[in-house]
C-alpha cells in the first residue's frame, strides 16, 4: 500500500513539475511570473529590437487589446511575443494587466453557458480579440463585441497552460 502511495506522489510530482517550474520563474523587475499574459493599452505600439529608444522599430502592433505574452523583462522595457511567436521589446507603459485572447479557429461558437449542449449566442471569426473572463480546466467566459458567452478554452490563444482565472 505504501508502494502504490509512493508510486502516486512520484507520478503527480512529475505532472506538477513543468506547472511549478513555470510558476516558480519571476521577472528581475516586477517580481511577477514569467512568463505572462497582458495586453496591448494602446492603439499602436511600437516593437524594437533592444530595450531602448535607440534601438530599431521592427514593426508597430496596431491593434487596441491585443494579447501579448511578456517573456523577459529589462528596466522599463518589456520582452513581448504574439500568438504567431513573433516578439520584440516594448515599452511597458503600452501594455495593460486587462487580460484578452485571441480567437484560434474560424466560426467558433460561443455558448451561453459552459456546454455544448447550450444554446450558441454567437460565432467568433478567426483571429478576433475576446475579453477574458473565469476560466476553469474546459471552459473561458469571454465577450466578443459586447456578446458574453461561454468559449472551450482550446479554441483560445493567451492563456498558460492549466491557468485558471476566477
């Protein structure tokens, strides 16, 4: 009995490891997790190649809310990469703790409630910004547009893996 207990602990451990691992990596300036989710305050942003106004402007993120994942952090500056991996530096007073995603397949139904035997209230297109609401291990409350609804959770880009948001 104390084998199979023992055995248990091991495997649970080495499901846990990669999420505490994650969780256990602080950013040298905030001392909050690396890496995270925030989004863009701005209607445009400026993404550099450095963590300075002397270094060049790769591209310019032109859309309001849009997700972003912070994976390092220099001074005022942070390290940022889109849903396509892209990345680059930014200022971090264009980003805002407001939490969004972006929707990761075509027509996805948004439910009323957290079943897909719900009533669908609307369809989402492909690549439009939702705002996050409580995620549990399936589902995300989300608002596309004004409508509310309930999304599966894999049909979203801008959440950690195993992250739930009350």
């Amino acid at each position: 009995m104390k084998r199979v207990i023992k055995i248990a602990a091991l495997v649970a451990c080495l499901l846990w490891s990669p999420v505490l691992a994650l969780a256990a990596e602080r950013g040298p300036v905030t001392n909050l997790p690396l890496p995270r989710f925030v989004s863009l305050k701005a209607a445009e942003g400026n993404v550099r190649r450095g963590p300075s106004l002397s270094h060049r402007i790769d591209w310019v993120f032109k859309h309001r809310n849009m997700p972003l994942q912070i994976v390092a952090e220099h001074g005022h500056w942070r390290r940022v990469v889109d849903r396509d991996g892209a990345g680059g530096w930014v200022h971090y007073t264009l980003l805002s703790g407001s939490r969004f995603s972006l929707i990761e397949e075509d027509m996805t139904p948004i439910y009323k409630v957290a079943d897909t035997g719900s009533n669908v209230v609307a369809h989402a297109e492909l690549g439009v910004v939702a705002r996050l609401g409580k995620c549990d291990q399936y589902w995300c409350r989300v608002t596309v547009e004004g409508t509310k609804g309930w999304m599966p959770r894999e049909k979203l880009w801008g959440l950690l893996p195993g992250e739930i948001r009350e």
